[in-house]
C-alpha cells in the first residue's frame, strides 16, 4: 500500500457506479425476479424459462441492463405474435411497473453515501466528481436520478444507449410512445454536468474510458498529474487494475464486494457467462490481485482522503 495523499490534494475524483455507491446486485435481482415473475404468470412460462432467454438477449445486446428485454424474450413473442399493441399493454407495461415497483424497495444509495458526497462537494467546490460506468448512460443516469444522486455529479461517462427493439414482421417498434419519446429524447434527468457515451470498446478494465476522463480533465499529461486523481471501484481487477496501469490513486470499495451467495446465484441464472467472467471478484488474498493505493471499509471514508479530520 503506497504512502496517503496529501490532504484535499486532489484536483479530481472519479467513481464507480454499481456496488460503490448502491448495491447494484441486490436491486437487479429483486426487480429482475419480479419482472419475470409477472411476466412468467401472465403468459404461462416459468421464471427460469425466461431466465435463459433472457441470457441469450443480454448476451446478444452486450449489456445485462438492456432496458427492452421483456419484447425481447423468446416466449413473449410467441405467446403475443405480431400483436404489439396487446404485447405492449398485457405484458410489457406490467412487467415494466412490477420492476419499478420492487426496485422502490432496494434502489438505495449505501448507508454513508449521499453525506459524503455532500461533505466532498463542501469541502472541495473546485473538485469535480465523475461517475464513470459500464452501463449504458441513459441507465446509469437513471439510476444515479432515483437514487438522488445525479446532482453531486460533475459528469457521467457511460456506454452507448441500447437499440429499440422492432418487429421483425411488421417493422413496428415495440415500445410504449411514451417511452420511446423519453428514449428519443435521450433524457438527461435535468443534468447540468458533462455527459460522454463511450464505444462499447470503452468497457472495463480496458484504461481507455478513464484515460477519457483523464485528457477531458487535462489530468492525462504530464503522467505525474495522474497522482492528483482519485478513482474509486469494487472490482481489483476491473477497477484498481486499470487505475494502477494509467498510474491514478486507486481507492478499493471493498464493502461492494460484500454480496449475499443466495444473489449471486439468482444473478447467474440470468448473467451471460461473459458478464459474470467481467464482473467476477478476485479475492485480496490473490496474489496476481492488484493492489489498491487505499482501502475503504465504507463510502464514507472517502473523507478521510481528503481532509485530515475526516469530516
């Protein structure tokens, strides 16, 4: 572990989204399962029929929050045909109601999260804090919104926005109009800060993404500016390994790693096996593990980074 930073000595903070600053599995798998639950009752099927179809479209869509899924799935489209209206309104709107309605319950910023964040803000206004994320932007956004987050945010950098789902036979798009104009408009929650979508090619733990971050920041050149960056993740060899190789200050949220067994094995009934090979934790005892500059049993010792009376 390498020597603390000096105190309010950064000139930029980037974090993870998902399993840093919420519990991004406990709130997909509570709202995925109610989502194929309703859908599985209406049509028919089962939850974990629906689970394997749904695999084969994150997988065929690159992201395991493609926001379509439900007029996706295989069973769904044979038990409505080319009826999309019917579609739309029995089983989509349903689904789509009973994930908001379970994620209402677990879409929760950690417990110390929105303080601190608010606490940075005060403590450094000239500091910005960006959220740099796998998931596409319109998703992220949404999500950092509903967790009443989005406003301690200078900038969001996330993937590309998914593609609207059509018809194969009649070439309608099987979205709601008022979805669809919400997805058209490419929505932005009333951000006033720096919104990037980056290639798909982008992803973690390839270093392009932060080293995006880095040159819109003028933090990319001389390479010792790298060292007034803090970049903060969950995952040692997503998150810290590309931190360690642009040469930033890497902060491991190691609380994010801490996942109930009983989510992670729901979560790979529906996880395209690439998804769960990107995402899986390497253990701190590893020895290949990268090695953060900064360890953090809790959001909130982001504090502790940057002033040296932790509050």
């Amino acid at each position: 572990m390498h020597s603390k930073q000096n105190p309010q000595s950064y000139r930029l903070i980037v974090t993870d989204i998902d399993n840093t600053v919420f519990d991004w599995v406990r709130y997909y798998v509570t709202s995925f399962n109610a989502l194929l639950d309703t859908l599985a009752e209406i049509i028919g099927s089962s939850r974990e029929v629906l689970a394997a179809e749904a695999k084969e479209v994150f997988s065929r869509h690159g992201s395991i929050e493609y926001p379509f899924l439900a007029q996706e799935l295989t069973s769904v489209n044979k038990f409505y045909g080319t009826d999309i209206d019917r579609m739309l309104t029995e089983a989509v709107g349903p689904g789509r109601e009973a994930f908001m309605n379970a994620a209402q319950s677990v879409l929760r910023p950690y417990v110390d999260v929105k303080a601190t964040l608010a606490k940075v803000k005060a403590a450094c206004p000239g500091v910005p804090i960006v959220a740099l994320t796998d998931a596409p932007r319109y998703v992220a956004m949404w999500k950092l919104n509903k967790l009443g987050l989005l406003d301690y945010f200078d900038a969001v950098y996330g993937l590309a926005d998914p593609r609207v789902p059509t018809c194969e036979v009649t070439r309608r798009v099987k979205v709601d109009p008022e979805i669809l104009l919400k997805h058209l408009q490419q929505s932005n929650f009333g951000f006033k800060g720096r919104i990037r979508i980056l290639p798909d090619e982008y992803e973690k733990p390839g270093v392009r993404g932060l080293k995006t971050v880095l040159m819109d920041y003028d933090l990319d050149e001389p390479t010792e500016h790298r060292t007034s960056v803090l970049w903060i993740g969950d995952n040692l060899r997503k998150d810290i390994g590309l931190g360690n190789r642009l040469g930033v200050r890497s902060a491991w949220a190691k609380y994010g790693t801490e996942i109930e067994a009983s989510l992670l094995k729901s979560l790979s009934l529906f996880s395209p096996p690439l998804n769960v090979h990107k995402n899986v934790y390497m253990s701190s005892d590893d020895p290949s593990a990268p090695k953060p500059n900064v360890v953090f049993e809790s959001f909130g010792e982001l504090l502790k980074e940057i002033s040296p009376s932790g509050h």
